[in-house]
C-alpha cells in the first residue's frame, strides 16, 4: 500500500531563524520544502545546516516576496500546497527609523505572495507576524 504524499510547503524567509528551524520541522515530518529568501537577514549556511541535520535536501531559491514575477513562475514551476510566510522585516528601531522599507517589504511583500497564491489556486496561509515583542506587560506572566 503506497503511503500518501506530504503537501510541499513553501517556507518564505526560511534561511532566517524561526524559519529553518520550521524548515527542520517540515523535514523531519516528511514535507517537501522550498525556501525563498533574499538573505538580507540570514545566510545560506542554515540552508546547509538544516540538509545537515535532517540529512534531507530542500529547494533553496534566493528572491524576493516583492518580485511578483519570480513569485509567478516559483508557483508555476512548482506544486505548493500551502506557504508558511516568516520574510517579514521586525527589528522595531530599524522600522521607526525607516518606516517605508518597512511598508514596502511588510505590506507591498505580503500582498505579492498572497496575489500570486491566489493565482496558483494555494489556498493555505501560515503568516508570523512578527518575532518582536513591544511594549512592558503590565503583569508577568502574560495573562
């Protein structure tokens, strides 16, 4: 009896922190992954170390959210069953010092990946916010 095939998951900013860390987590779990990140806050070495620790390969591609036709062709040229979206910009001081970089990669990003999902028919949508907390709590823990 053939097992059923695992969804391939798009993992945007996957060379990041949180998101090779997700990226050894859809391996481990025999999900296919493709990795789309510009490398502005990461490095391709965490593309090797997640091959490294799954001993599983994955389809890194170097672009861009906001590069609509890259985005276009990725999703023709590949299966994607869902996207799980961590190339969001967060580092709260760089935002208030330039907040158009931020409106740019954060809004105009975003809504590139969601029109070409759309266009591809991907209906599945992981977004991570922001890996930032603002603010003190009034109380510790959070309620």
């Amino acid at each position: 009896m053939n097992e059923p095939v695992k969804p391939t998951i798009l993992v945007t900013g996957g060379a990041g922190y949180i998101g090779s860390h997700m990226c050894v987590e859809l391996l481990q779990a025999g999900y296919d992954v493709i990795v789309l990140d510009n490398l502005s806050n990461s490095s391709p070495a965490s593309i090797r170390a997640v091959e490294t620790i799954t001993q599983r390969s994955l389809h890194f591609i170097e672009g861009d959210i906001r590069n609509r036709e890259q985005l276009d062709r990725l999703f023709a040229e590949h299966r994607i069953d869902a996207v799980i979206h961590f190339a969001g910009l967060k580092a709260v001081g760089e935002s208030l010092a330039q907040p158009l970089k931020y409106y740019d990669n954060n809004v105009h990003g975003t809504l590139s990946l969601i029109e070409a999902m759309h266009g591809a028919d991907v209906k599945t949508l992981v977004f991570s916010s922001s890996a930032t907390v603002y603010g003190m709590p009034e109380t510790i823990p959070i309620p």
